[in-house]
C-alpha cells in the first residue's frame, strides 16, 4: 500500500507576526558595559554606567543596608503581596524624606503617593496619571541633554516633547538664560521635567538664587514641575540641601508637583528597583482622587510592586539609628566623588592635558561632562581601553586612586597628540 505524503508550507515561508518590527539599537550606555566586559586589557576603565564603585572599583553594600537585611531577617522575611500601591511605611517615609518632617505634616492631606519600579517606574507612572488628567495631552518639556530615559518615556506615551538648551558647551556650565527664556515662552499648563539635583548628565545645578527664579517664573506661567528626584542625599550628602528646589516649590511658592524617588544610588539598591512617585495636589479632594487614579494604574500595569528592597529601604528610613547611618553613607559616597573629581582635575593638570578644567570641580554629583571630541573619546577605547559615552559624559564613580592617573595622562596624550 502506497504512503500518503502530505506536503504543508514551511515555518520559514509563513510571514511573521512582527514582520514589521524595526530594529532599535542597543542603549548606548548598557552596550558600552558590555564592550567593557569582554575587554581583556588589565588596565581597562569603565566610565560609562553610572553605578557607584568604591576606592577599590568595587560594588558597596551601604552599611546601613547591611544592618537593614539582617534585621529583616531576623524578623522573617515573607513572601506575600503588597498592597497595590506599595508598602505604606515605605511611601510615607520616603515622601517625608523629599519634604521634609514639617512640609510633609502640612501637606500629608493633600498627597498622593504610589510605590514604583525605582525612578524609571515613577516617571512612567507619572505621565501616565498626567495622560489620564489632561487631553489633549500636554506639551513636555525636556532640558538638553538630559538623562535618555525622560524622552524616551514621555514620547512612548505620545506626549509631545520639546527639548530645550540646558548646558552651554563653550562655557561648559549651566545656560541659566535658555532655562528662563524656555520657560516664559512655554505654553500654560505644560509639563516641565526638573532634575532635583545631580544634573545627568552634565553635573550642573542651578543655585538656590537660580531655583527661586525659575519657580516664580513657572507659576507665573501655570506650568507643571516634574522633579526627577534620583540622587537625594547622594549629591552633596545632605538630603536637605539636595532637596532645596523641590521643598521650595511646594511650601514657598505652594505649587502643586509631583517628585519621582529612587534609592537605587542614595541606598545602593540598584537591582531591587525601589522608587517612589509622590504628587502635591491643590486640594485634599483632589489628592484622594489622585490617589485612586494611581492605584488603578499601578494594577493594570504591575498589580504591585515588589517587597524586599522597599523594606530595606522602609527600616532604615523607619529607624533613627539606621537613618543616621544610612547619612554617614552618604557623605562617605559624595565625598569619595568630590575627591575623585579634585584629583581628576589635578592630575589633568600635571600630565599637561590642554585646554580648562575647572568645570570638572564646578559639577557635582556622579556625573559630568569632560567636553571632549567624539574623536578623541573613541581613540581613548580603542587605544587606552577608557570608556565613556560618546558625548564624553563620565561617571565619577569609575575614577578611583589607582587608575586616576592614567585616566588623566590617557586624555592629555590623546589631545596632545599631532
């Protein structure tokens, strides 16, 4: 008896669901990391991933983190959900921690605040509470250059964006005229996206003069501050004076506004994403309705988010002895940058690099702007196995004593170069 064969159309030739799909590059910072990881060379240095090292390039467990897991410990840790909008002692002291005890007592009525997937969470919570409250959707304004995520999230939302001149690369310092004028100019009701403090990537903060001017400028103009509040604390290690600008519009100028937290950098806690997104809301009507709106984002999005590292967080926040440790962390953090940026800066000078300087003392914050070429960044991968973004941002934390130095001659003997 003769078999049947039965001849069907191969996987190959039936087209894709996702034939349409375009292709988008790797994010520049985390394929930088990669190439740095495969790279063999001994005296490689990683400037680009802006996460912190110690004196020895080595990942910290803050030592208040440490004691934080060990008492979670021995209290159990269990595994069950949180609540939709997170775990509470979490999001009220974290919110206290922005505000500040007395802001926050004469405010607490009139918050609204949701646990997020660390910064990035907030800020996509974020637009997507403003996307539910304003149509059509308002303008958003984003300082250039900034952090790659801000645009990215807002336009995936369909915001429209609108970039605006931040940094002045001749001066190598903050265009303080651009922010203002930007501001006066801008359409009522917009979105105007703030770094708190710890400007990414150029490491350039207004001063408190400058802050006053730009808050008087934007409730003038009935627009919406968006602080990207990242680094509190880690900056200057004072979460008070990093603080400032935000503490400044809500109780001096009474703006409503709205903050995203993250204690990825202040805590070390990159890979446990814990963020926060706290609204300051005109009305206790309004902050009540706000908070609904956030609970149900936060369900059809994440359902809840997750527990462990918003409870470190929450017992050292909770804690006054942990809570002054978790401070002496911070100045040990922001210190060790401070002195890495001096000594950036003195042995730029010694080994002879042209050009000024000065800016790289005048930053603050994990990162900053060399103002080198494309060119010159790129023979420094290729010949000194320094990398960097290709803007020539660095993170700070990178640089420690033993390979200062020759980051510094790499960069003299590049621009000194025929």
């Amino acid at each position: 008896m003769a078999t049947q064969v039965i001849t069907t159309k191969t996987e190959a030739s039936a087209p894709s669901f996702f034939e349409v799909a375009p292709y988008i590059p790797p994010d520049a910072i985390f394929a930088l990391t990669a190439q740095y990881n495969a790279d063999t060379f001994p005296q490689k240095v990683n400037l680009g991933q802006g996460t912190y090292r110690d004196e020895n390039g080595q990942p910290w467990v803050l030592p208040s983190v440490q004691q934080a897991r060990e008492t979670l410990v021995a209290q159990g840790l269990y595994h069950e959900y949180l609540p939709i909008l997170g775990l509470i002692t979490f999001r009220n002291e974290a919110t206290r921690l922005a505000l500040g005890p007395e802001i926050y007592a004469k405010l607490e009525t009139k918050l609204a605040i949701c646990q997020s997937l660390s910064g990035t969470g907030a800020l996509h919570l974020a637009g997507l509470l403003l996307g539910s409250c304003r149509r059509p959707l308002p303008k958003v304004y984003v300082p250039s250059p900034t952090w790659s995520n801000h645009g990215q999230v807002f336009s995936s939302l369909g915001f429209p964006c609108e970039s605006f001149k931040y940094y002045d690369e001749e001066k190598r310092d903050l265009c303080i005229e651009s922010y203002y004028s930007t501001l006066r100019a801008a359409e009522p009701n917009s979105v105007v996206i703030i770094h708190a403090c710890a400007h990414n990537p150029t490491g350039c903060d207004p001063s408190k003069e400058q802050w006053k001017q730009i808050g008087s400028i934007m409730k003038e103009r009935m627009l919406f501050p968006l602080f990207d509040a990242a680094y509190l604390g880690f900056n200057s290690g004072s979460v008070d004076d990093d603080a400032f600008a935000v503490r400044y519009f809500v109780d001096d100028l009474q703006m409503e506004a709205a903050g995203c937290l993250s204690f990825a950098k202040n805590m070390g806690l990159y890979g446990e994403r814990v963020g926060c997104l706290f609204v300051v809301a005109g009305t206790e009507k309004a902050a009540t309705n706000t908070q609904s709106v956030l609970e149900m984002l936060q369900r059809s999005e994440v359902s809840n988010p997750p527990a462990y590292g918003a409870k470190i967080a929450s017992t050292i926040l909770s804690d006054k002895t942990l809570k002054d440790i978790w401070y002496a962390d911070l100045m040990v953090m922001s210190g060790r940058i401070r002195s890495m940026r001096r000594a950036l800066y003195d042995a730029l000078i010694q080994y002879g690099a042209p050009g000024t300087w000065a800016h790289l003392i005048r930053q603050s914050g994990m990162f900053g702007f060399l103002g080198l070429s494309p060119t010159v960044v790129q023979q420094l991968k290729d010949k000194y196995h320094v990398y960097m973004a290709a803007n020539s941002r660095i993170s700070i934390a990178g640089l420690n004593p033993s390979n200062v130095e020759y980051v510094a001659r790499s960069i003299a003997e590049c621009l000194n170069e025929p």
